[in-house]
C-alpha cells in the first residue's frame, strides 16, 4: 500500500489574534509552554490552558509562564480537565 504525502500548508491566520483565544491541551507539560511562549511572541493575547491540575495549580507551577505573559500584554486562563471524568 502506497501512502500519499500531503505536503500543502493550510493558512490558519486570523486577522485580530487579540480578539481570539487559543486552546493549549496539557499546558503544564514542557513542549506546550514552548508553544505558548512562541503564540504570545506571535501576538495572541488570551491563551486558555488545559491541565489535569487544578487551575490555581497550574498558575503556581508555571509562575514564570504566566508573569512572561502579564509582562507581554497576554493572559492565561487554566481550566482543569480530566478525560476520564
């Protein structure tokens, strides 16, 4: 069986990033806080943030996250989530 390589990049700009928010699962985790440093440095200013941790948890955990973000016009917003709940 041959599989076919896609290759195009789709455009998923949005014109006022300020008016939107961006959902990042499991933000307490070391490749989701890349992420979110590298969306606010693109422009987003409100990033909400899934964790297994309770939400004033993940606040305290990425305290750095979070104080890059106030320092750089961003809000983050943590919401607990569990799957199997």
């Amino acid at each position: 069986m041959i599989r076919k390589k896609y290759t195009k990049m789709v455009d998923v700009s949005i014109t006022s990033k300020s008016a939107e928010a961006v959902l990042v699962t499991g933000i307490t985790g070391y490749l989701a806080t890349e992420n979110v440093k590298a969306l606010i440095d693109d422009g987003w200013t409100t990033i909400r943030g899934t964790s297994r941790k309770s939400p004033d948890d993940a606040k305290l955990y990425l305290s750095k996250l979070v104080k890059y973000a106030e320092n750089n016009g961003a809000t983050i917003d943590f919401v607990q989530l569990d799957i199997l709940d």
